[in-house]
C-alpha cells in the first residue's frame, strides 16, 4: 500500500535560477565590485556577497553601498551595476554540482521544466545560452514577464499556464524566502535548496529542504 503522506510526483519542475540552477555569485560579486572600484571603494570578498547574489542588484547593491531601492542614490548605482554585470555574465558563472544530472533525470521522465526568476529577461537568455541550457527549459518567467516579482505569485501562475497545467501539478524549487512565499501564494507545492544561497530555510515552511539536487530526483517518480 503506498504511503499517503510521500509527495506526489509532479507533472512539471520549475526552478529559480541565481542560487537555485546557477551560481552567478563570482560574476554579481564582480559587478557590484567594478561599482565600488569607480567610486574608489576597495573590493568586499565574494564570501561576504555571496549570501546576498539571489536578491540580484537589489541585495548587492545593499551590500556594497548600503542603499535600498527607495534612496536617490540607488538608480544610478544600479544601472552602473547592470552595465558591469551584463558585459560579463557568465565568466565564472556554473551550474552547482548535480543540476545537470538533475536536469537530466527530469528529461528522461519525459517531465517538463522551466525557469522562473526575477532576473531581467535582456540578461537570463543570454546567461542561460552562455550555460548551455537555451532550448531546453519548456518555459522561462523572467522579472518582466509579468508585472509582478516574486514573492507575487503571478510569475508562478503563469508559468504553470504556460505549460497547461495547474499550480498544484508543479513543483517549484528555489533558494530564497521570497522563493516559497510565491509558491505558497500559488498554490504550487516548493522545495528549498541548500546549496544556494539562502539562511534559515527551515523555517520557511517550505514542503521539504533538499541538502543536493540529487535529493530532488527521488521525488520525480520512476524514469519513463
């Protein structure tokens, strides 16, 4: 008899990107710093930036220069960083360990996947080409796709509509509070992943935190 309580497989998985698919830390990190560097600011370690790369310019920016997006000072700081960040994307950008091996057991599942993020669509389709990855997501939300950002759970919605199904029949999986905040509000089922770059996820409520990608194929069902 099957246990009630296992998850059900999925019909589809969507994945964050920053801190979920790819650690783009070492190229923000670069970015943020080549802003410090024109203002004449020393450059901060990666191992201090790392933990703010999901919350993309926003969260670097915050970190760098201690401005949010509410303060004068933050739009041109912010669009020297996009100039910066979009002139090297992908230079030490990589796949964590086991996402390809990850991305390939959900394709040999015969199961979709897609990619939902808040990044601007003008810089994820260059970095997911630079990656290796273009052509293969079923779906890709970008932080323009809709009029909201993630924790609004429109980006979720309509990715799930993208691929004909309901939220309910996907699986989210991210690094970021803000991750399973639109999952929940969605009514999308969300895993959190450890090997990116958020603190505290446990308790954030999401319905597992996964150590390795490896732990997320066990929750995809047999292979077809």
């Amino acid at each position: 008899m099957s246990d009630p309580r296992a998850p059900v497989a999925p019909r589809a998985v969507l994945f964050d990107l920053d801190g979920t698919l790819a650690d783009t830390a070492p190229d923000l990190a670069h970015a943020l710093n080549e802003v410090r560097r024109e203002r004449g600011l020393a450059p901060l370690p990666l191992a201090a930036l790392r933990p703010f790369a999901s919350a993309g310019a926003r969260g670097l920016l915050g970190a760098g220069f201690g401005v949010t997006p509410e303060d004068a000072a933050f739009p041109p700081l912010r669009e020297a960083f996009l100039r910066f960040y979009g002139a090297r994307l992908c230079a030490a950008t990589r796949l964590f360990p086991g996402v390809a091996e990850l991305l390939a057991a959900i394709e040999a599942r015969g199961l979709p996947w897609g990619i939902v993020t808040n990044k601007a669509a003008a810089l994820t389709h260059p970095l997911l080409a630079a990656l290796g990855l273009e052509g293969r997501p079923a779906c890709v939300v970008c932080g323009d796709t809709t009029p909201h950002l993630k924790p609004h759970p429109a980006p979720l919605i309509h990715a799930a509509d993208a691929l004909g199904l309901s939220p309910g029949e996907c699986l989210y999986a991210g690094d970021d509070l803000r991750d399973v905040q639109a999952a929940r509000a969605a009514g999308m089922p969300v895993v959190a992943v450890l090997w990116g770059y958020g603190q505290g996820m446990h308790g954030w409520q999401a319905d597992a935190v996964l150590d390795r990608p490896a732990d997320l194929i066990s929750r995809l069902g047999p292979p077809m």
